[in-house]
C-alpha cells in the first residue's frame, strides 16, 4: 500500500561557536544556520524532523553546545518537528552531553534509534577517541552489535542511517582519508535489513552514491563548502547547503539545495593533482580551517 510522503531536512558541518568567539573563515556560523532555517520556511512541504549529521561546534566547548541548542529551539518553535544530532570529529561528548543534552558529561558514544511516523532513524557516532584530532572515523564494535540488533525487527517505513564521515569515496577521489575506515563491517551489518538511505557530511561538498544498493548521500555544510573540481587547488566557499529529503514505499530520495549568495572564495590551499600539498611550495592550513 502507498503511504504518504514523509519529508525532512538533512544539515551538516554548522560549525557553530558561542558568541563573543573569533569566527571561523570570517563567518557567523550562527547566521548562516539561520538562514537555512529561512529558506526550509520557503518550501512547499514541511518536514516531519531535522537531522544535522555532525561537526556541530567547530571548538566543541559546553558553551558553543548551548549556543547551538537555544539557536535551534528558536528556530523550529514554528515547525513542531524534532531535531536529532549526532557528532562529528569537531565535537567534544562530554561537553555535548552536559551543553546540548542537559546531562553529565561523559564520555562514551552516542548513538540513538528514533521512529518518526514509522521511518526509524537511527543516528552512530564515527568519531575515533584520541589526543589529537582524527579527521576519518570508524564504527566500534559495541555500535555494530547494537546496530544489527535494532535492524533485526524491519520499520514500517524503513531505516535511514546517520553518520558524520561517509561510508563511499566521492567521484574525485577527493578526501579520501576523511571516510569511514571499516565501511565492509558497515555493509555486513545492514545487508538484508530495511536500511534505505545514509546520510553524512564531514566533507563539505555534495557526493551521492550506491552503498551496497543503499543510496548514500554526503551533504554540502551549513557553515562553509570546499569546491572539489579543481585539480591543483581546494577552495574554501562561503556557501551553505541542505538536502530535502523524501520518504515514500520504502525508498529515500533527497534534492541537494543551496541557499542563493555570491557563493565567494574566501581561502585556497593549492595542491597538486593527487591532492597533496605541493612539495616544492608546501602551504600548512591554520588549524582553524581544518575540516
């Protein structure tokens, strides 16, 4: 039997940090996040939830975690639809939990299963524990147990995905040490279930591909994007994205939008055509661009 279709919003990478902090790349992450809200009240449907899919904070403090909270119950107080987060390798669980959540701030994973309207969304946490920042990302075990657990009763609807770092390489082979190291224990553990769509983000331009059949789709950021079409430079756009998302008879669809603007450069790191940095001119990238 058809069912109606249930819509949604798909946003990643807002980088968001508490105000009073110097601004990343020289932009208000917190107005660009506005303005995707803006442009979401523009449509002609209305989605049933938000999902942001990781690198909530760029710094990753308690404060910048409550800063985002309050931004996003104002901003969806008109809509009447939740709004589920899960972490990217910007993001810090501990002061997460006790910013965002309200809770005591530890430190193990955090990952959830939701049903809206009988589309289960189940949202993993990649983020690799260390000193120093991991920019690829990994599924533990404990996650994969669970995971096939929770997948051994289908939903009604089916069963969406949500992960910061992408599951497939991208058409350009671009940031491919910037995937998820063990995607093979991934696609073990959703073969033959109702998984039907993965989103992610982490790489900060549009990238949509076929996971073992499953639609996977990486997701323009919020905060900025990188122009991957260049050979000998990744440029750094003031541009933000979102994806509008479908659910009907079982099958995930989503529609890349972004926001209209000057879409300008604001920082280019020039590399060589495998991506790497140029050996004769080596250029370091700030921290504070990192992505």
């Amino acid at each position: 039997m058809s069912q109606d279709n249930l819509y949604f919003i798909h946003m990643t990478d807002t980088h968001i940090k508490a105000p009073g902090q110097k601004n990343l790349l020289n932009l208000d992450m917190t107005a660009k996040l506005r303005a995707v809200f803006a442009q979401v009240k523009t449509l002609s449907v209305k989605p049933a939830f938000f999902v942001i899919s990781g690198d909530l904070a760029h710094e990753g403090d308690t404060a910048d975690y409550q800063h985002l909270r309050a931004v996003l119950d104002e901003e969806t107080a008109d809509f009447n639809a939740p709004v589920f987060v899960a972490l990217g390798n910007h993001d810090h669980r501990g002061p997460f939990r006790e910013g965002y959540l309200g809770q005591t701030p530890e430190e193990t994973a955090y990952y959830f299963e939701q049903t809206i309207d009988g589309l289960r969304l189940i949202v993993l946490d990649t983020e690799i524990s260390s000193e120093g920042e991991k920019v690829e990302g990994r599924l533990d075990a404990e996650q994969l147990t669970w995971l096939k657990s929770v997948l051994a009763t289908p939903a009604e609807r089916g069963t969406i995905l949500v992960l910061h770092h992408p599951a497939l390489p991208n058409a350009l082979r671009l940031l491919d040490d910037h995937l998820l190291t063990n995607p093979d224990d991934l696609a073990e553990a959703i073969r033959d279930t109702d998984v039907i769509g993965l989103l992610s983000g982490h790489i900060h331009f549009s990238s949509v591909g076929s996971f073992h059949g499953v639609p996977s789709a990486a997701l323009a950021g919020v905060a900025f994007n990188l122009d991957p079409t260049t050979a000998t430079s990744m440029r750094f756009m003031d541009s933000s994205g979102f994806n509008l998302g479908m659910v009907r008879d079982h099958h995930m669809i989503v529609q890349p939008m972004m926001l209209p603007g000057e879409h300008r450069e604001v920082f280019r790191w020039e590399v060589d055509s495998a991506l790497k940095p140029v050996a004769e001119q080596p250029v370091a990238i700030p921290d504070e661009l990192q992505a």
